[in-house]
C-alpha cells in the first residue's frame, strides 16, 4: 500500500449558514473522523491542519456573486501548496474537509503538477453556474463548475492556471436520478454521469474499475477522488446540509470506492460535507469513518 497522509481543510466557507447568525457544522468533520481514529485506522501518516480563514460574509447579497470569494481564494492557494507538495512525493492524500469548496485546492494542486481527472461521488453534481442558474453564491454547491472554468475569474483562473480541470476527465457517480436538468446538461458536455439507478442496474465495482482504468490513457496523469457524505440515503447519512431521497446504501458506496481508492491511479481523497451537529449520537460519522477505512483495504 502507498504511503497515506490525512490533511485537515476545516472550511466552511462554500455553504450557505443554516440559520441566521449560525456557521455550518461542517468544519467539524475532520475531528469527528479523528474521533473514530481515521489516521491510525488507515495506518496513515499527519499532514497537518490548513487552517481556513474565518467564515464571514459580510455585506454580501443575492446577485454579488460567490461569497466568501476573497477568502475562498487564498484558502484554496494554500491548501494547494499543501497537497502539491504530497503529491510529488507520492503519497495518496486523505483530506478531510470542511464543505465541498476544499476540493478546488486539491484540483488546483493537481493543475499545478499535470492533467488529472475528477472522480465525484455525490447526490448532485455540484455543477451549478452563471450559465446554467439564475444565481450563484455557495461555492459549496459550484466547485465542479469552478474547476472546469465556469465562473467568475478570481476562482476559476487562480495562478492563471484555470481551467483546473477539463471536462472530459471529470466523472460522476451517485447523481439523482431525478436531478433531470443538471443530467441533460452534463450529458451535453460528454461529462460521464452514473446515477444511482444506473449503479443498480449493473456492476457498481466494474462501473468503478472502468473509470479508474479510463485514466490509464496517454496525457492523463492520474485522477482524484471526491466524496461527498450526502451521495448516501439519508435514512443512514442525515448529518448533511442538504439530505436528498433515494440514495446509495453503504454497501453500495464501499463497492464504488474500494476500486477507486486502490487503484494505482488514483492519487488522493476528499471527504466533505458530513456535519457532527447534525449527528449528535456519532452513529453517521462512525458509518462515514468505517466506509472509508474499508474503501482502502483491498481484496
């Protein structure tokens, strides 16, 4: 097995507050999956905290874009040079998240050093932007759209390095089967989507060992793996900000990610987006914590 380090990104900054005067819970993720003893679980080595600014959205209003953009930005810079660095040494990077706007320092590292693709495990495809949407505002719920050059400039384009990803090595798995809209337009794109229907209809592993093997082809570098808590039920994960109906089982998700994870291609993982307020006994971060160990021990 590859040398794996956990990083802490404790961010919220992408996600909207749940209540006014409230910060999301989900900075609290990384330290809830410490509790369930991730690190030593995964026999992994310490990266570190990337310690985020704070969550402020001062003034901001419907209609001024992305907010938190300013803090947004120099967060993700500095995460970036956090998992670069693990990158080039060769280590499989484990960081822990925070909402899912971390994933754009991981994606901006991996423009740093090569082309790699995106595998997204998520109930939606976090794929929303000026052209497609009436609004913007929670990075959170737009990091794809982001990463692939879709947006305002001082996200898309940091270090001029924008797009952070091309869309045709970007791949969904987990996606509503009701989320029509956000599937024609990904399906318009050649953006490769695997619903939850599609996964049950056929071999969730071999779907998974597909994707992985895609990025075996010349030019490609390698790819990075994104979970977000909410791809499964939340009859099993409620402990998210937006709990949508009929998703993965844990069976399911572990039988998606293991190829993933073990695959000699695949050079790190996100986890975001699980919220210990919302899970007071523990029971959905233990089943998040334990789906991931599992996910890295092969078979």
């Amino acid at each position: 097995m590859r040398n794996i380090v956990v990083v802490d990104a404790p961010s919220n900054l992408g996600l909207r507050p749940p209540a006014p005067g409230t910060v999301p819970g989900c900075y609290k993720l990384a330290g809830a999956l410490r509790e369930q003893r991730i690190v030593q679980r995964l026999h992994a080595e310490e990266g570190g905290v990337v310690v985020p600014p704070r969550y402020d959205r001062g003034d901001w209003q419907e209609g001024d874009g992305v907010f938190n953009a300013a803090a947004l930005a120099s967060y993700t810079v500095e995460l970036a040079d956090r998992v670069e660095h693990h990158v080039r040494a060769g280590d499989l990077t484990v960081v822990l998240g925070g909402d899912c706007s971390v994933q754009l320092g991981a994606t901006l590292a991996l423009r740093r050093v090569g082309r790699y693709g995106l595998v997204a495990l998520d109930a939606s495809p976090d794929f929303r932007h000026p052209g497609s949407a009436d609004g913007v505002g929670a990075a959170g719920g737009e990091e794809v759209a982001l990463a692939t050059g879709r947006g305002q400039k001082d996200l898309t384009d940091l270090e001029g390095l924008g797009p952070y990803l091309r869309d045709e090595d970007v791949r969904f798995f987990g996606i509503r089967d009701y989320f029509e809209e956000d599937r024609a337009e990904l399906a318009a794109l050649k953006i490769p989507v695997v619903t939850v229907g599609d996964l049950r209809a056929g071999d969730a592993g071999e779907l998974a060992r597909a994707a992985a093997r895609s990025y075996a082809a010349p030019g490609l570098d390698g790819f990075w793996v994104h979970l977000d808590a909410d791809v499964l039920d939340p009859a099993v994960m409620p402990a998210v900000d937006s709990p949508d109906p009929d998703g993965l089982q844990p069976a399911e998700l572990l039988a998606l990610l293991r190829p993933l994870l073990t695959s000699p291609y695949c050079v790190g993982l996100t986890v975001t987006i699980y919220d210990p307020d919302l899970d007071p006994d523990g029971t959905a971060g233990a089943l998040l914590a334990d789906t991931v160990v599992s996910a890295f021990a092969e078979t």
